[in-house]
C-alpha cells in the first residue's frame, strides 16, 4: 500500500513535468515548425486580400495534452488587423480541435481573408502563437509568414463608357412630290379638269419653288405615262407613248409660262404599256369580289393575253374592276424629285451663337455634337429638354455631358428624367457609370447587366466590374480585342506579362500607362524597362510625388528598392 503510495506521488509529479516540460519543450523547439503561406506575398483580389496559411509539426514536438492557438495577424502602420485562429491539439486532448500527432507529426492549415484596406500595401502578417495545458497559456512566438500587400488590381480605370443618342439631322434632306393625269379609255388628250386639279397646281408650285429657293435643288423629273392592262398591246403601247408626249407638252408649257427652265438631263421619260404592277396594287388594297382569285391569276400567268382573259370570264367583278380599277391606270404621272438643303455646320454653330431659337430639335442636338467645350454642349441640349420636355434623346445627352462634368448628382437627375419617359439601355449603362463613380458596383453591375443590348460600351463597363470583382478572365472576354489601359492591366492581373505588355504598348500614351508598363517590366526582370516607363510616368504625373510615394511602397517593385536608380527616380 505504501509502495502504492509513493509510485501514485512518483506518477502525479512525472505527468506535471511532462505537461510543463513539454510546453518548454515547444517552445525551444518551435524553430522546427514549417510555416507556409500561399501566395507568399498578400495580395488584394476583388476588394479583399485571401491566403492560406500551412503549419507542418515535427514528429515528437507536439505535447500530446496541449492546445495550441495560431491567431493570425496583419500588422501595419497605425494598426493591425486580427483574424480567426487556427486551434490544434494534442491527440490526449478531447476537444473539437484538428489533432496532431506526437510520435508523427503532423499539419494544420486555415483561409484568411481581410477586406482590403489601402493601409495594408506596407503591412506584415505574423502568426501569434500560444499554447496551453488546461488554464496555463505559454506564448510559443510571433512568427513572421508574409509581406504585403499587392494592390495592383485597384490600378484599374473606373472611368465608364457614357452612351448618348444620336440625333437624326441631315443636311441633305430628299423630297419628291408626286401628281397624276388621268385620261379617258383610248384617249391621250390632257383634259382642262385635269389641269384644274390641286395635285397639278401643287405640283407647277413645287417646281417654282425649288428654282426660288436656294435651299431647294432640283435633282429630276421623271413623266410616267401608263395604258391600263385592258385590250390590244400594239394599241396600248402606242397610248401610253402618246400621254407621254402629252404630259411632256403640258409640262414644257407650265415652264415656259413659268419662266422656267430644266436641264435635258434632269428629265426622264418613261411609257409603260400594261401596267399590271399598278394594277395589282390596286387589287390589294381593294375590296371586289372574287380579289384573291384574280391575284392568284396574276401570281399563275405572266402572259398577258391570258391574264387578261382569265379576268375577264370573272363577268361580275371585271365590271366592277373595269368602273373603279382601270380608269386609275390611264395616266401619266409626273414625280418631282429634290433636295431640302439645311444648314451647314458653320450656319449651325453660328445660329447658336446669334439666333438659338430659329433651330429646331434635331439642329440643336446635331449642333451639341459641333461643339467642343462642356460648357457650350450642356447649355445647347438643355435648350432642347425645354425645346421637348419629352424628348429621351435630348435628357440622357445632357446627363452625359453633366457627368462629364463632374456634375454627378444633376447628371442623375437627368438619366432619371430620360429613363421616366422610356426605359432604355443607353440610359441604364449610363446610370451603371454613376452607380461606379460612387462605388456601388453592385447597383453599377446591375444596371449594365441590363442594357447589355446597347453594344461595346456596356462590355467594357462590365470589364471594369469584373476587375473589381477579381473575375480577370471574365473581364478581358468583355473588354474584347480592342486595346486599351483596362484590357492591358487585367491581362497582366491575369498572369499574361506578355500579352498586357503588346496590349499596353497599343494604348495612348499617360501616366498611368507608363506605370503598368513599370510593373510588368518589373515582373519580367526587364530593369531597364521598369526605369524608363517609371521615370515617364513621375515625369507626365499631374502629381508627381504621388506616383513616387506609390512606387515606393509597391511591392512590385520591392526587388529594385535598394538599387541606386530606383531611388534616384522616387526620391
């Protein structure tokens, strides 16, 4: 018993150093533990910085009572940011815990995600790492994982594509005016009530008209004359050449009264002898019994003896078509063609600045594209929204210019009044670019999603959102081939050094061009390169300082930060 005793002490005293002794142990030990973090350098995907940290044991190291609490930690200047632990145990240990091996080993390995802050480009992450038997915690160690963070998807161009409407001017307007000479059955005489009618007043006044007018240019007249598609072709044919002659006379002698002439070769002369086209017009849009019998005479029979015939063994409704159809096929028809000549781009922009209220709708939206500053543009289509308060074209254009501006909320305003008056894809990318100015990419992604059916502009501003949201592959497959900064910088993103590089090189020169460029240079060790785009853009910077400070800390750039030349370009 008193044996039992002593070996109870001997065995109570063993497991307190073994529990104290092991933790020790880890402690002096902890230089064994393998850390890992994947990407080794943090860095910022659609607004948050993501890892995974590994932790590998040893065999042997692991006290198989203890707990051990990896809590990781984002240090920066001014702060630190905490996330969740990762918590292991001993395999003695009865908690919920991911177990490891003392006589093996063993591993453990967590996600991280932080919500990207700015203040985390010059920032450390760390493990604190503790660990406990029962109630006594044992600080094992800060351990140092990674540096970050890589930002270089907030390098993107937020700058939305606006869509204005166009505007239906034309300078040059066709007109025609048309009038007609009916003739009685076999007869080519121009009749004095034939004269007397309005349409052949209206038309000796519209030839007047076009010879006054300077904005007015006679392009043709053309005299149609036509026999009706009843009896002999040698007869008909020689009807229809002779109302030609008599509607040619009738017309010369108009001009002559007038005072007018025309030039030979703005006439044209036409005789049809049959006119069964205009014959079948008339059917259409005619009410006569058995009409959809005949018409499937004309589609049967090209001949015209036959049609004819066929027609006419109808007894009942080729009466009907001989009072109301035929007699409308005897004439001759006269078309004057012309040209509406309206103001030139100088008279526009000159009436603008003299007279704005002798332009219409269309002059002024036409005349808004004219024009280069804001200023000019903005006043030109809100003289249009008060022109026509219901004109869609005219409130989204002015947004557009608003916008452009810098004027977002009245530029809101003026999305919201076209959309009022008719729901429209041009407007709805149009408030997107509003909803990404002000950060909300949710409602800007929606508003693109729905007006995908107004083209490229729309795909590159879901490009925009798909960069923001870290979807690089999706957002180079919106951008298209047509280059540009944001094309360059998510091909880059997406691990094609090359492809951004011959993408970027395509882009009109700036700034932030030059940047890129630096920064893919520096991902391909091409120093001289990196020196050469980073110098131009501190150079071509409207803030040049910023963009060194930026480079400073850019760990893309954290190879070059000790090298003379780098500094000499920042400093």
């Amino acid at each position: 018993m008193k044996n039992l005793k002593i070996s109870t002490v001997f065995f109570l005293v063993a497991v307190i150093l073994s529990s104290c002794g092991g933790v020790k142990k880890m402690v002096k030990e902890s230089d064994t533990v393998g850390y890992s973090v994947d990407p080794t350098v943090l860095v910022m995907r659609g607004g948050n910085v993501d890892a995974t940290i590994s932790v590998k044991y040893p065999a042997k190291y692991f006290n198989k009572k203890a707990i051990v609490t990896l809590t990781p930690v984002l240090k920066y200047e001014g702060g630190e940011r905490i996330g969740d632990p990762l918590v292991l145990q001993g395999e003695d240990v009865t908690a919920n815990n991911k177990a490891v091996s003392f006589d093996n080993g063993g591993s453990g390995s967590q996600e991280i995600s932080f919500p990207y802050e700015e203040a985390y480009v010059v920032s450390e992450l760390y493990y604190d790492v503790v660990a406990s038997i029962k109630d006594k915690e044992t600080p094992i160690g800060t351990i140092k994982l990674a540096d970050g963070v890589i930002a270089t998807a907030t390098m993107v161009s937020k700058k939305a594509k606006l869509i204005a409407f166009s505007d239906h001017y034309k300078q040059i307007v066709p007109e025609a005016y048309e009038a007609d000479i009916k003739y009685v059955i076999n007869r080519a005489d121009v009749r004095k009530s034939e004269m007397k009618k309005e349409e052949i007043g209206g038309l000796n006044e519209t030839i007047q008209a076009a010879d006054a007018n300077d904005r007015l240019n006679l392009t043709g007249i053309e005299i149609s004359a036509y026999a009706s598609p009843d009896g002999e072709l040698d007869i008909n044919t020689r009807l229809a050449d002779q109302r030609q002659k008599t509607a040619e006379k009738y017309l010369a002698g108009q001009l002559k009264k007038s005072d007018l002439e025309v030039a030979d070769e703005l006439m044209t002369m036409l005789a049809t002898p049959e006119d069964w086209e205009g014959f079948k017009k008339l059917m259409e849009a005619s009410d006569i019994q058995d009409k959809e019998m005949i018409l499937r005479v004309l589609s049967m029979h090209s001949d015209p003896v036959v049609r004819e015939q066929e027609i006419k063994n109808l007894t009942a409704a080729f009466e009907v078509i001989a009072e109301e159809i035929l007699p409308e096929l005897r004439r001759s028809k006269f078309t004057v063609s012309m040209e509406k000549i309206g103001w030139s781009d100088a008279e526009l922009t000159e009436l603008w600045g003299s007279n704005p209220d002798t332009l219409v709708l269309e002059e002024l939206l036409y005349t808004a594209t004219l024009v280069d500053d804001k200023e000019s543009k903005l006043a030109i289509y809100t003289k249009a929204t008060q022109l026509a308060p219901k004109c869609v074209r005219a409130h989204n254009n002015q947004g557009v210019v608003l916008f452009k501006m810098g004027k977002t909320e009245e530029a809101t305003a003026a999305f919201e009044a076209a959309k009022a008056l008719k729901d429209h894809d041009n407007i709805n990318n149009n408030l997107g670019a509003v909803a990404l100015k002000d950060g909300d990419v949710d409602a800007a992604k929606e508003a693109f999603t729905a007006s995908l059916g107004a083209g490229d502009k729309v795909n590159y501003n879901l490009g925009i959102v798909n960069i923001i949201e870290g979807d690089y592959q999706a957002a180079i497959n919106y951008f298209g081939s047509s280059p540009s900064y944001n094309l360059a910088l998510a091909k880059y993103l997406n691990g094609d050094a090359e492809g951004a590089w011959r993408t970027a090189a395509d882009v009109e020169e700036s700034p932030y061009r030059s940047y890129l460029l630096a920064v893919i240079a520096a991902s391909q060790d091409k120093t001289d390169a990196v020196y050469e785009n980073l110098e131009k853009a501190a150079l071509t910077c409207k803030d040049p300082q910023y963009m060194k400070d930026h480079a400073k800390t850019d760990l893309e750039f954290a190879k070059l930060w000790n090298e003379a030349e780098f500094k000499a370009i920042v400093e």
